[in-house]
C-alpha cells in the first residue's frame, strides 16, 4: 500500500512494465500548419508487499527502464517526482512540465484575486490583477516545486543505497 504523507501518495518499488505512448497533433491553415506531440508512460510497479499499482506520467521524460528499483511521488493522481534508485537519477517533474503544478486550487484563487481587484479598484484595477495573478503564479510554482525537492532529498537521505553507497 502506498504510503500518504501530508497528502502526497509516495509508492515505491520495482517496475515490471513501462510503456512509452506518442500522440501526434496538428493544426493550422493552409499557410501556416503547427505540429506538436504529447508523450506519455504507463508504468506498473510492483511494490515489496507484491501489490501492482498502474500509473500514467504525462511527460516526455521519464529516466527508468523495466527492472529498475522507483519512488514516485504522486499528488492528487498528478505524478509530481521520481528518484530511480538504480541509476541514483531523479526527476522533479514540477520543474519540467509548468502545468501539471497548478491545481482546481488555484483557479479560485486567481478567481478571488480578480474579484477582490474589481471590488477595490473597478476597472482601474487591472494592471493591479495581472501583476497580483504574475505573482501568485510564481510563487506558487517555486514554492511546490521546493516542497517537492525537500520530500526527494529527504527520502534519499534516509534510504539505504545512498547511505551504504552503491550496493543493491
């Protein structure tokens, strides 16, 4: 069973299947036609009580191959890191992926800024907003992106391979 710390799921242990999956999208007229893929892994992992958990990481980047020993870090369904104890790599998948860090949360806070701004200073108010909203943004990725950071060296300074160096 993973375990749940401040409501973060942490879930650890060896992956028996990764799965990359590419979806192409396009659009555009016939001057001008834009190209993007989106990336995607599903991974099970078996944890040491034998339990399999199926999880899906929406990026493009994800350091860990079937046989590798993982800790995900997974919030609210959102895979937030990863630390691959076989190769000692991490990812903090806040930092890559600017979207995946804001939540229903911040919504009805930007919500609540603007209204706030319009009750105070009326339609004078909307450079006021746009620097309120510029600094919630910001604050609120550098905040869940450390928080993040803190969890994963933590979690690495308390397992064993980091302290007893490089054995299996």
């Amino acid at each position: 069973m993973p375990k749940m710390s401040d409501a973060l799921t942490i879930l650890s242990g060896r992956l028996v299947s990764v799965r990359r999956y590419a979806s192409v999208h396009g659009g555009g007229t016939r001057s001008r036609l834009s190209v993007w893929t989106k990336e995607r892994y599903e991974v099970w992992v078996r944890q040491d009580n034998g339990a399999e958990a199926q999880i899906t990481i929406r990026s493009k980047l994800f350091p860990a191959r079937t046989g590798h020993h993982v800790t995900l870090f997974i919030d609210t369904g959102e895979v937030l890191g990863l630390i691959n104890w076989t190769t000692r790599k991490r990812v903090n998948y806040l930092r890559t992926d600017v979207i995946g860090a804001f939540r229903r949360v911040d919504l009805v806070a930007v919500t609540l800024l603007a209204t706030a701004t319009a009750m105070l200073w009326g339609q004078d108010g909307l450079p006021e907003l746009a620097i309120l909203v510029m600094l919630y943004v910001q604050t609120v990725l550098f905040i869940r992106a450390r928080r993040t950071d803190a969890r994963m060296n933590e979690l690495m300074e308390q397992h064993p391979r980091t302290r007893a160096g490089c054995g299996r």
